[in-house]
C-alpha cells in the first residue's frame, strides 16, 4: 500500500501497530525519518514486543540525526527480541549497536 492509502486509514481511526509500523517503515523508505520515527514510536507504545519495530525504530533515529535514541531503541529491541526468541531481529541490532559504537565519535560530532 501507499503512504496515501496508509494515511487516509489512520485518520479514519484504524490506528495499529501493524499500520503503524507500515507507516514508519513507508516514510523510512521515502527518505523521512522524522515521520517514521513518529509512527515507529508509536507502534512500539501500542505493541511494545514487536521486535521489528524497534529496529527500524532505531534505523529511522540514526538517519534523522540521533544517534542516542537510536542506541536506545536497539537496545529496548535486543531485550524484547531476546525475550521472543527473534534471533534474527536480535543479531542485526547487535549488528547494529556495534556499528555505532564504532562510528560513534563521528555521529556524535556530525550530531551535536
């Protein structure tokens, strides 16, 4: 579905995680990371174990900027994801987490 169609259904008053989620994931891949952050954090306030989520979660905060909320949404998902027995989600936000650690002086520099 389009970021339209997915809209036009929010504002009807269908709000889910999974739409929410389709959203988040849709303006990510549009180029906004400011608006998918909203819709991720909000999927992940209706479904808090929905180990995807926080991961495109935190790949929205990193690519608007926030290397620190990005950590902090990895790290949520490691735990939710752990907890699930997601491994999959679990081994790319390790992935993940570890990139940043490395990149880490360079964001922070770029982000403050």
């Amino acid at each position: 579905m389009d970021i339209e169609t997915l809209e036009r259904m929010l504002a009807a008053g269908k709000d889910s995680a999974l739409l929410r989620f389709g959203l988040g994931k849709s303006w990510l891949d549009a180029g906004d990371p400011v608006r998918a952050a909203t819709h991720l954090g909000r999927c992940v306030m209706l479904d808090p174990d929905y180990s995807a989520a926080w991961k495109l979660l935190g790949k929205a905060w990193l690519a608007g900027g926030q290397p620190q909320a990005a950590r902090e949404a990895w790290q949520r998902g490691l735990s939710v994801a752990g907890s699930k027995g997601d491994q999959q989600a679990r081994k790319e936000m390790q992935v993940f987490l570890r990139r940043l650690d490395r990149d880490s002086p360079a964001l922070l520099a770029k982000a403050g």
